[in-house]
C-alpha cells in the first residue's frame, strides 16, 4: 500500500546548521558596529560567548575573512576588517556599474513576476528590523540581476555583501538623507515596472550617489 502523499510535510528550507547561525551572528554583529573596525577576535573568548567549540569558530572566521569583513595581521591574528573612504569608493564604484546596468537591463524583460517580487522585497524593507531589512534588500537586488541575466555580475556583488552591509549600515544612520533609502530603492522598482531602463539606471545612479556622499563623510569624519 502506497503511502498517502501529503505535500504539507515538504521542508523547503533545511534547518541551519550551527556554523551558518554563528555565521549569521557573527556577521551581523560586525556589520552593526558590535564589533569595530581593528578589533581582535580572540577564538577563546568567542567560544565562551557563543557557546561553539573553537573548530567552528575558525570555520566562520575563515569566511568571514573570505568576505572582506576579517583580515588576518601578523602577530595579532584575525581582527575586524577596517572600512576606509578609499575602500569604500571602490565599492561604490562596483556597484555604480553593475547595478545601474542590471536594473537598465532588468527592465527591458521584466514580467508581473518581478514586479511582484520587487514589490514583496520593498514591503519587507519598510517593516524594518535590522535582519529583514539586509536581507530584503539583499532580495531586492538578486532579483534585479538575475532577472536581467547579470548571473556573473551578481556573484561579484555577492562576494562585496559583507562590505556592502556594513557601509549600509553607515548611511542608514544619516539623518539628512535627501529622499530615504527605500524611497530611492521604489523609484528604481517603479522605474523597471514602467519598463522604462533609462529611469532605472538613472534611479540606481541617484541613490548610490548620495549613499557615497553620505559614506564618504562618515569615514573621514571617523
């Protein structure tokens, strides 16, 4: 007797292991500010503190380090990465050109699909919360790219992410903001639903030109 299919019962996400939740954690206490720039990560206090044994806590140091957010100095081992302007110009500079391309491109094929999940990411960014927001933003962005086919160009912002949030993290703080950073992020997705890709890149130029204003005084400020 065939068992009864219950399509209910389906995961269609495994639970996280116990590397990707201290990866988790401890990517998003650098990218807060929790931990600053030139800390050490010293492995036995972070095992006290998380609670994980020191072979997970080098796992995820590894990462960390593979994403721009620990660097290892002689003598002192694994600190946190600093983020300077001229770092930080580079990246914006990156991301000027590849997702002002994207989001020209993503409009010219984008259906109701991407415009729903656009529209879905946008609401998340707006609920707020530290977590959803990266993470809806993150969405927000992959959709773009891989709507318009940019696979390769995604990868290469995938591997600046952990830069990326932190300077994030950095501008969401501005208080003079000229229009806030979802309102710029719904231009952009008002301009793809309008099929309209010279308002889209123009709409992704507009808001990465203030977000590195907004950086670039932060960091000489510091």
């Amino acid at each position: 007797m065939e068992q009864a299919s219950h399509p209910g019962l389906k995961i269609d996400r495994p639970p996280q292991t116990l590397r990707e939740i201290v990866l988790e954690r401890m990517r998003g206490a650098i990218i807060a500010g929790r931990f600053p720039g030139g800390a050490r990560l010293v492995e036995r206090s972070l095992c006290d503190q998380l609670g994980v044994s020191r072979s997970v806590v080098r796992e995820v140091i590894r990462v960390l380090e593979a994403e721009g957010l620990v660097e290892s100095l002689p003598n002192r081992g694994p600190v946190v990465a600093r983020m300077d302007w001229a770092l930080a110009r580079q990246v914006y500079d990156i991301r000027r050109q590849l997702e002002a391309s994207a989001a020209e491109a993503c409009a010219g094929v984008a259906d109701a699909g991407v415009d729903v999940a656009l529209a879905a990411a946008l609401e998340e960014i707006r609920a707020g919360g530290e977590a959803r927001l990266f993470a809806a933003t993150t969405r927000f962005y992959e959709v773009i790219f891989r709507a318009a086919g940019h696979e390769v160009a995604w990868e290469i912002v995938q591997r600046l992410n952990g830069r990326i949030s932190r300077l994030r993290a950095l501008t969401l703080a501005a208080a003079d903001r000229a229009v806030p950073g979802p309102e710029r992020m719904a231009r952009i997705a008002a301009a793809i639903a309008a099929r309209d890709g010279a308002a889209a890149r123009r709409a992704v130029e507009a808001h990465l030109d203030e977000a590195a204003r907004l950086a670039q005084r932060a960091l000489e400020g510091e």
